[in-house]
C-alpha cells in the first residue's frame, strides 16, 4: 500500500519548559499524520541508544511480597499493588533504591475505606495518596502512612480511569466509562483535589461517536460479554498532556493552560472506516513518537483478536516505520513495548516503568542471557523474590 508521511506547515509551535529532572521539551513543527492502513519499512531500536535504563529490584521480606503492579513514583518513593484487575487492598510504599518502607491497607466498607483499589496516585506537593475507587465511584485521600483525610465521588455518570496527578491543586481524569455508552459526552476533566467538583471539562470535537468496544450476546443464556482495546487515551507528555477520542481523526496536546493542539493526525478518517482502525500515542522522546494500531475485531470463541501494528515516527528522519525495541541487556535482545501494558509516568524524568519477574531472570541467567547490573541483580534473586523494576528515563 502507499505509504503516507506528513508534517504539516499549518501549525508551528515550540515547546519549551523544563519538568521533572530538567528534562527538555522536544521541539516540534507541528503535527504528523498518519495513514493507518498503509504499509511501512521495518526499523530496529536498541532502548538504551534513546533511553537510560535502571533496575531496582525490590526488597523481599514476609511483610513485603508483592506482584509490583507500579501504581506511581515521585521523588522518594515507589507506589506498588499486588493485582491488577482485583484487590486485596495491599498498598505497598518502597524508597527510590527498592527497600520497603510501608504497607497500606484500607479496603473495607466503612466510610474513611476503598471498596476496591482501582490505581493510587501520589501527589508529593501535599503529602497524600488518592485511591481510585471505581466500584463506589469515589475518590479515597490518605497521608503517607494510611491515615484518612477526605473522600469525594467521582463526576455523576463518569468512571473516572486513568486518573492523574495535575497539579497542586487539581488531577487530570479520564471518564473510560463513556466507550462503553452510545451517547456521544465529554470524557477528559480537570478536578479538584478538595472536593471532586469540575475544574474545567476538556472538550475533544468528532463527527460521530466512535466506540473501542466489541460486544456480543448470547440470547440463549442471555449473556453480554464485552471487551476493548484496552490502551492508554491519557498520556503524560513533558508536562502537557496527549488527549485521544475514538471518535476523534486528532490526537491532540494539551497543556496546563487547557489549549489544545493537534498533535497526531490519523488518515483515513475514523468516521469511514468499517471495521475501525484506532491509532493510540505511547512513549514519546525528543527524536521518537511511539504509536500502535489496533483493528477493532476480535473473535470471543477463542479470545483472541484486536490484531496490533507498532508504529514509530522518527523525527529526524521525518518517516514512519513498523519497530521493533531490543533490550541490550539481554544478549538476545529481548523485546520492550513501547505503547501497550506499560506503565507511563508523569514525573522525575522517568518515561515508563516495567515489571521483570524473578523466575524470568533466573532462568535467563543461568542461560547466559544477561548482562551488567541486569546480571548481577539475577544472582542475588530466588524464585520467592519480588518481581525487579526496569525504569526508563529520558536522556539528559
């Protein structure tokens, strides 16, 4: 198929501004499209020619065992849980070098408790943990050590997931509920961290709404089951914010001051495709924009389906390419993904964080896989021990 790359003349802006670690802004020209069903060159990246790579394993006690699953990082500390799509209630506090510091449990049913822990966010400013709790639609405020100070519902009609820390004052929130209704409404707000009242409703123009949803029914046990795609439509990006609709041809960015600037555009135009190719943002960098496409199909006899395509533009190049990420710290360049079933991170410079279990690095070990601080953690690790972070910063 014709392949089709464009920087577009009709918005020039520059970012500039410094964040976490005093990581520059990349400058832009403006925004790029990008034709979803078009064939592209194959590239491969090694992670740590754009990225600086950290491994912390996490210390492993009978108080501290935990699967991982990074909920946040800030300056000092590591937020981890133990499941991902269920609870215990377990929130576990670890310093920047992976010794653990606390652990949390406030689920229950009274009043100062979560019923479910969806995601927890650190907010360093004013010392407090926000416990998403999506089964009761609120929001749970903690101190560092547990104690309860406040709790607030979430938007009437919202389910608010993601949910990010904005600023001193405010979270930046995902409404994930509104994909899976057929009435077309606003999905990004900004909220209070007092009181959950709307500071601002961030509204993304479309045509017709679109949904990342596949449902199907069987009416003879009168059973609906539905599943999604599943990627990240609220993306941290030095600072400023990328912002994705369904229904929406434009990724946009917005910054603190909530203007909107198309950012990525997608061609051809969602609103004429049947069935639906997404375009979804992932890790960006000051030469590379990770993007990943996902064709809405997906077959629930064998549950399998919404088939992937990773897409990377090269801004130096000025062309998109189908990638691969190699981790050269495994002497067979083990694969990173860049865009789905990562953790993204809005703070102290770093991009993203994966889990690499204990069992996996053992064995790569003993194989002859590993190399340097990667190889020397593994050898201190048991088959018992808490799962190692790979954090990867930006270059500085």
């Amino acid at each position: 198929m014709k392949r089709s790359t464009t920087i577009s003349a009709a918005i020039l802006f520059v970012m500039s501004g410094f964040i976490g670690c005093n990581q520059p802004k990349p400058k832009s020209e403006g925004f790029i499209t990008v034709d979803v069903t078009a064939t592209y060159p194959k590239k491969e990246l090694i992670l740590q020619d754009f990225m600086d790579v950290e491994y912390i394993p996490l210390e492993s006690t009978d108080s501290f065992i935990t699967m991982a699953h990074v909920q946040d990082i800030g300056e000092d500390v590591i937020i981890v849980r133990n499941r991902n799509r269920s609870s215990d209630g377990n929130i576990f506090i670890f310093d920047k070098k992976g010794k653990g510091l606390r652990k949390i449990n406030r689920q229950g049913a009274g009043g100062e408790e979560y019923t479910f822990l969806l995601k927890v966010i650190l907010d360093e400013d004013n010392n407090e943990l926000f416990v998403n709790d999506h089964r009761a639609s609120k929001m749970s405020v903690y101190d560092l050590f547990g104690q309860f100070k406040r709790c607030f519902k979430h938007k009437e009609g919202c389910i608010f997931d993601p949910v990010y820390n904005f600023d001193k004052n405010n979270l930046i929130c995902l409404d994930y509920i509104s994909d899976f209704e057929e009435e077309p409404k606003n999905r990004f707000f900004i909220v209070s961290k007092q009181d959950g009242r709307i500071t601002k409703e961030i509204q993304i123009p479309y045509e017709v709404k679109k949904s990342t949803v596949l449902t199907v029914t069987d009416e003879a046990k009168g059973v609906t089951i539905s599943n999604a795609t599943r990627n990240e439509e609220l993306i941290p990006y030095f600072g400023d914010w990328l912002l994705v609709d369904p229904s929406s041809d434009t990724i946009y960015k917005s910054a603190p001051d909530f203007s909107l600037t198309p950012f990525v555009v997608r061609t051809p135009s969602i609103q004429s495709m049947s069935p639906d190719i997404f375009l979804f943002p992932g890790v960006f960098t000051d030469r590379y924009y990770f993007l990943q496409t996902v064709k809405k199909e997906y077959d629930f006899t064998t549950n399998s389906g919404f088939p992937r395509t990773d897409l990377v533009y090269d801004q130096q190049e000025k062309a998109i390419y189908e990638y691969t990420v190699l981790n050269a710290d495994f002497s067979t360049k083990k694969l990173v993904n860049m865009v789905y079933e990562i953790t993204l991170i809005n703070d102290d410079g770093i991009a993203f964080v994966q889990r690499l279990e204990a069992p996996d690095l053992i064995e790569a070990n003993e194989n002859g896989e590993l190399k340097g601080k990667l190889k020397e953690i593994a050898s201190t690790l048991d088959e018992e021990s808490n799962p190692v972070l790979m954090l990867a910063r930006y270059k500085k």
